[in-house]
C-alpha cells in the first residue's frame, strides 16, 4: 500500500458525459500528480499542483481540470467525454521539497461508452 | 530541458538471459534517478533509485554520469519480470522537485 487512494477504482459512463476522479495523497505530501496511461501506451503527464497551486501542466486536454483542496486532496474533472479518453488514471505525491520519490495510487479506470 | 528516453518500446527475452532495459537522460544538474515498474496494469512502484545503490529482484541500475545513463540489469530474467518499466528523472527547478518519467519499456520474458 503506497498510501495514496483514489476513488472510484472503476467508472463506465458514456460519451458526452462528466466525471470526477478523486485522489488523496499520503499524510504529509504536499505534491500532487495526475497521470493518464491508455491502453498499451505509457504515461502522459496530465498536471501537477503544490499545497492547492498548480505547479505544472502538460498534455491535458482543455475539457479536463483540477483543482487540490486545502486538506490536499485532489481531483480531476473530465467532461464533454469522448471515446478516446478511455484510459487509467494515475494520481501520485510526493514531498516535493528535496529529493524523494513519487509514490502512485491504484489508479482509477475509465471506461466511456 | 529535463528529458528521459528509453529506446526500446518492446524487450523480449528467454527465461534465464540477461536484460538490459535502455535509459538516457538530459538534465543540466545532478539528477535523481528512478526506474518504477508496473506489473499487469498494477499501480507503479518504485524498483530502485541510483542513490541507495542497492540491487532489487536481481536489478540493478548504475548511473553514468559521462554517458548520461541509467540502464537497468538483471543477469538472469524470469518470467515474473515480465511488466512495463518506466525510467524517471527527478530534478529542481525553481518550483522544487519535479518528475520526469520516460516512455517506458515493455519486457517479455519467454518461457
């Protein structure tokens, strides 16, 4: 068990639909991570937020957002859904400051129909 | 820029050959380097990191700083090494530390 949970662990919707994908990092990460990964393919950086302020952003779609909470916990929202954004969603933290690793969730999966 | 490559998408080897999974990085400073493995669409976790030099299931990876690599090793695969791997960066900025994960490399161990 890493320590970071996120809900649902499965969700089938259909297209057109919204979602919300919900994470909580481990006691004391500040740092929060969304990652995409479909199917046979590797992960794709979506976004990053530090102590509620986004860090960094990379390859997410503008029909995608997030936020991270005050008691950190994050979630990523998905609307307008389509087919192809079926997929494992990853959440992971970390402590951001210094070195140390990233640790990962069960990740969440997606299914649009 | 922070940036992690692996060449290889697909690795297959026999049960009881050695593995080499390709890594290379650029980063202008002193890197922390990770390889995460992630077995059967599982969570990823972390298989080792350069600085605990330890070894990992068999696995090792050594940091070449002059080569910029960070290629992982095992003498001689099983077949329940078969998983994805992921070569990952960890870097500072002026916003802390950030995350680099590489393509990733998909190792088949043959019967």
């Amino acid at each position: 068990d890493s320590g970071v949970t996120q809900t649902p662990k499965h969700l089938i919707t259909a297209t057109g639909q919204r979602v919300t994908l919900r994470c909580s990092p481990r006691s004391g990460d500040l740092s929060v991570y969304w990652y995409q990964q479909s199917l046979d393919q590797g992960l794709q950086f979506l976004i990053q937020y530090y102590n509620g302020e986004e860090r960094a952003k990379g390859n997410i779609l503008e029909r995608f957002s997030a936020q991270q909470f005050p008691d950190l916990h994050s979630e990523l929202n998905l609307s307008s859904l389509e087919l192809g954004d079926s997929a494992l969603y990853f959440c992971a933290s970390s402590v951001f400051r210094g070195s140390g690793e990233l640790f990962f969730g069960e990740g969440s999966r997606l299914t649009v129909l | 820029a922070q940036r992690v490559t692996q060449p290889e998408k697909l690795l297959s080897v026999f049960k009881g050959a050695p593995v080499e999974l390709k890594c290379n990085y650029s980063y202008s400073g002193s890197p922390e380097l990770f390889w995460y493995v992630q077995y059967s669409r599982q969570r990823l976790q972390l298989l080792l990191r350069h600085i605990s030099r330890e070894s990992i299931k068999g696995f090792t990876a050594d940091l070449n700083k002059g080569e910029t690599s960070f290629h992982l090793k095992k003498p001689f695969a099983q077949e329940e090494d078969s998983a994805m791997y992921y070569c990952a960066l960890s870097g500072q900025d002026n916003y802390g530390q950030n995350f680099v994960f590489g393509p990733g490399t998909r190792l088949s161990v043959l019967p």
